[in-house]
C-alpha cells in the first residue's frame, strides 16, 4: 500500500477512535423494500475484526414505515474489489475519490441528503440473515 494512503488512513484511524457509534443493537431488521431516507452520518472506520470499512448511517423518513429510525450500511474496504464497489456507490452522488482525503472532504457534502434504500434480505448457510442495503440519489 502507497505510504501516503496508508498515513491518511491512519490519520483516519485515529479520529474513527474517538467516535461515539451505536452500532444498532436491539432492533430488528428492516423489512425488504425501497425506503426514502437521509444521509446521516459517514466514516471510515475500523470493523470489530480489525478490517477498515465505510459506515454510512441513515434516518428514515418520518413520512415512510420505519419513520425516524437508523439504519447502517458497511463496505468492507478489504481488497480493490471491495473498494471499487465502494467508490462506485460513492460517484453516484459525485463524490471524487482519488484519495481517502477527498472522499472525506466529500462526506460533509452528503450529509442530510434524501437517498432512496433498497434493502434485501438473504439466507446465509448458517441460517443468519444478511441485510443487503442499495443506496441511490433521489
């Protein structure tokens, strides 16, 4: 990994530490289906395993079922193709990503916008669920 990416990584890293986040224990999935909400917050993080990841976290739409409640999505930032995938969600709202900086720059730009989520629901062999959420501008 290039030193420059790997420092704003860190630098990154180390704010993320001093976040607050409620990671959404106690409440139940939410039901399959399209859902208007809001950009509520956006960081790059360390996961419990100890991998970097992109959190977004949204607020429903007091008009839509659900209404007021937050939802999260993860992208494991963990190989090219995780990232890719990641940064192709991100330039659909026009965000640059050339380096880690301006994707950060970029995540105030995103607050409070209206999305749309798409939220899926698959079965893994274990018999867990996997919540699959897409997220597109309005």
């Amino acid at each position: 990994m290039d030193k420059t990416i790997r420092q704003e990584l860190d630098n990154l890293l180390k704010e993320a530490g001093d976040l607050k986040v409620n990671d959404g224990e106690g409440f139940e999935d939410l039901p399959e289906g399209d859902y208007l909400a809001s950009i509520h917050d956006m960081v790059v993080k360390e996961s419990k395993s100890g991998n970097l990841m992109l959190e977004w976290e949204f607020i429903i739409d007091k008009k839509e079922s659900f209404g007021g409640r937050h939802h999260w999505k993860y992208a494991m930032l963990t190989d090219a193709k995780n990232v890719k995938r990641a940064v192709t969600e991100l330039e659909k709202f026009g965000l640059v990503c050339n380096s880690i900086a301006q994707i950060e720059e970029g995540f105030s730009n995103l607050l409070d916008r209206q999305v749309v989520l798409t939220i899926t629901h698959s079965k893994l062999s274990n018999g867990n669920t996997f919540v699959n959420t897409s997220v597109n501008p309005v």
